[in-house]
C-alpha cells in the first residue's frame, strides 16, 4: 500500500501539481514553487523507503552524488567565495542538484522496489500518466487557454500550464514508448487509441525532440507490428492477418497528411528551426559561450568545477541575456561546466551504463521490449547532449526509472508474460 500511495503521488498527483503551480505563474502572474515543495516530499517519501533496503546501488547513485557535491561546494566557496562577481548563488545551486538528485532517487527506488511495482500494472499506470498530460496539452491547444511553446505571436504548438516544452515533449514521447509495450502487451483497441492521443498531443507541442521522436518511434513500432508483431490471443492473431496492410496504409497516410498540416501552419520561425542551420545556431548560441568558460578553467577548476550558478552567470552576460542567470539547455556541457570532470563522470556515468546494459541484453536476446528500453536509454543521452532538459526533469524521471528497471530482470519481464 505505501508503494501504492507512492505512485500515485510520483504519477497523477504530480501532473495536477505542475498544472496548478503553472496556472499561478501565467494567469495569476504569482510564483508559487508548490512544484519544488511537493517533490522533496516525494524525495523524503522515497529516502524513507530506500533506508529499508541499503544496497551498493544506493551508494553509487545517492551517497556518491551528495558527497561530492557537499566537498565540491565547499571548495567553491573556500575558492570562490561568495562574491557577485562570480555568480556563486546557493539557492541556484541547491535546486539544480535537488532536480538530479530527485531523478536518482526515483531510479533507485524503482530498480530495487521493480518486483513490487511490477504487480501494481506500471504500464497502465504510465500510459494514464501520459494520457493526463496529452489531455491538457490537447484541451489548450483546441481553446487556447495555457502557454504557447514559444511565443504567442510566433512559432508553432501550446504546452498547457507546464513550464517547459522540452521536458513535456521529451515525457509524453516516453510514455508513448510505454504505451506502445501496454498495447502489444495484450492488444485492444482502446489501448491503441489511448497510444494515438497520446503521439497527437507530442506532434501538438511542437518541439524538435518530441516531433522528431515521435515519428521516429511510430515508423519504428508500425514496422514492428506489420512485419513482426504475433498477438498471444488466437482469434485476434487470426484477425490481424488483415489488419497489417490497413495499419500500414494509414500510417503512411498519417504521416503525410501531419506533415503537410505542420508545413502549412509553420511560421519562418518553426521552419527555420528545422534547416541544418536553425538546429545548429539554436545549440550553439549557448553552448559556444559554455566552451569559452570551461576552456578558462584552472586545473583545480577543470576537476571540480565552479557551480552551476557561475556557468550560468557567465554565459547570461555573453548572451546579453536580460537576466543574471540563463542556463545552457545541454546537459553534458552543464554538468562539465558546473560540477567538472568528477561530477561529470559520477553523475553521467549512471545513464552511460545503463544504456550499454540495454545495448548487451537486447544483442544477447533481442526482443521489443529490449529494443524498446535501448531507443530510451539511448535517445535519452543524445537528447541531453543536444537539447537538454534531460538530468533535471522530474516529469520524465519516473517514466525513464521504470524502463531501465526493467534491465534488472532475467530474460522474461512483466511485460512479456
């Protein structure tokens, strides 16, 4: 019941949390950060549970972190001190190692709790999860109501209350992922119109990460289930035998007829974004400035770092930004830059491993599932090099903490049973 109540509070709480607190900032105009506060409740919530199991993965992913990052910090201000000069800011360092920390935990907690969440349907779970945040991405783009993803007078797609289109584009295309398996994991048609609402609300967003995604994983399931896909249920099989050529028409009748709908409503702007110079200048007008503050570093510097918040200080001023602080949106040239060369190998190195664990399983004994658990844990990683929005975003951690638990299986998972 305490794994029950957890999940509820990780999964559909969360959303209408993040909803609430978005509300308050664009139609009341009032901050209110009832987001950050409900997820360190999660993170007591879930430290409460991990004490009851102390594993060596719990070193590695918590104790580790939290060590270095206390000694680190401590050298920053011994170097550094608290001068304005360099940016140092405590309360924007707490919070961005509070966001990594909350995605660490919440893998811990997954992976060595898997058996018990594994008998609460954490594919349903994730896929109303998903279906939630499509619902209000869909409900705002159709009335207008919410955020627009860039401007309101420019670009392409609405994300609702939530703060940040990235993180929502990179969750709700995981959570199709997850659906995906829900689907082909006992085939219904209800699944599979839940599956399309949500990859309708990812195209809707409008980001590069979730449009590009999404139809890379679509094309990718499709051809899964043309060609490959044998349903467990007999008479169903017996019916998909005629199904395949029409799933397969309308898909590509789909997707052409997206595409055409988006080059028809897209700005220059939205065009622009998706030329081979839009995609360049978009990651290298912040991340160049990064290059420039880490290619200054002191040895001491190059090993420890000087704080997320000097890095963004300093990259704010090289941009002009109109603020004092304005983040990178790379991750590995965040974490290089913020933490340096040990907080970059202790944080990264988690995800890395992870990732080569899915390479080995799914060449070792390849199913969907394993593919499906590789193109996460891969695209994950390419994401957070190009796009960010990766290691610090709550809303994706517990989507991404249930696939990779799924490595920690033998060769049959919940899923395939």
């Amino acid at each position: 019941m305490s794994i029950k109540r957890l999940l509820i509070l990780i999964f559909p709480v969360s959303v209408i949390v993040d909803l609430i607190s978005g509300f308050c900032t664009v139609q009341l105009h009032t901050y209110i950060p009832i987001g950050q506060a409900y997820r360190f409740i999660i993170m007591a919530a879930i430290i409460y549970m991990l004490l009851k199991r102390a594993r060596p993965l719990l070193a590695w992913m918590i104790l580790c972190p939290i060590s270095f990052f206390l000694l680190a910090s401590s050298f920053w201000i011994i170097i550094h001190g608290f001068e304005p000069d360099n940016g140092f800011s405590p309360a924007i360092e707490i919070e961005s190692f509070s966001k990594i920390l909350y995605f660490m935990l919440v893998i811990t907690f997954f992976i060595l709790y898997r058996e018990e969440i594994g008998l609460l349907d954490p594919l349903k779970i994730i896929s109303n999860y998903g279906m939630i945040i499509s619902s209000a991405v869909l409900i705002s783009f159709l009335t207008g109501f919410g955020n627009s993803t860039y401007g309101t007078d420019y670009g392409f797609g609405s994300k609702s209350y939530f703060k940040a289109g990235n993180d929502l584009g990179l969750t709700i295309l995981y959570s199709a992922v997850v659906s995906s398996l829900y689907m082909i994991s006992g085939f219904d048609w209800k699944r599979m119109v839940k599956l399309l609402i949500i990859s309708s609300a990812v195209i809707l967003i409008g980001s590069r990460v979730g449009l590009v995604g999404i139809l890379l994983w679509l094309t990718i399931l499709v051809c899964y289930i043309v060609f490959i896909y044998r349903p467990a249920d007999r008479r169903i099989r017996r019916r998909f035998r005629h199904y395949r050529p029409i799933i397969f028409t309308c898909y590509i009748l789909s997707v052409s007829g997206v595409i055409y709908y988006l080059l028809s409503v897209f700005d220059s702007y939205m065009l622009f974004k998706y030329t081979s110079v839009g995609l360049r200048t978009a990651r290298s007008l912040l991340t160049d400035p990064a290059e420039v503050y880490i290619s200054k570093f002191e040895w001491y510097e190059a090993v420890f770092g000087k704080g997320m918040a000097a890095l963004y200080y300093f990259v704010a001023h090289s941009v002009r930004f109109r603020a004092d602080y304005r983040m990178v949106e790379a991750d590995f040239h965040e974490l290089l830059g913020g933490y340096g060369i040990i907080g970059f190998i202790l944080i990264l190195s988690p995800f890395v491993y992870f990732m080569f664990k899915a390479l080995t399983r799914y060449f070792s004994h390849p199913d969907f599932t394993l593919f499906a658990i590789l193109f996460v844990t891969g695209s994950f990683l390419a994401v957070a090099f190009t796009a960010g929005h990766c290691l610090r975003n709550p809303m994706v951690a517990p989507i991404y903490a249930y696939i990779v638990s799924q490595l920690y299986y033998g060769k049959e998972r919940p899923v395939d049973k």
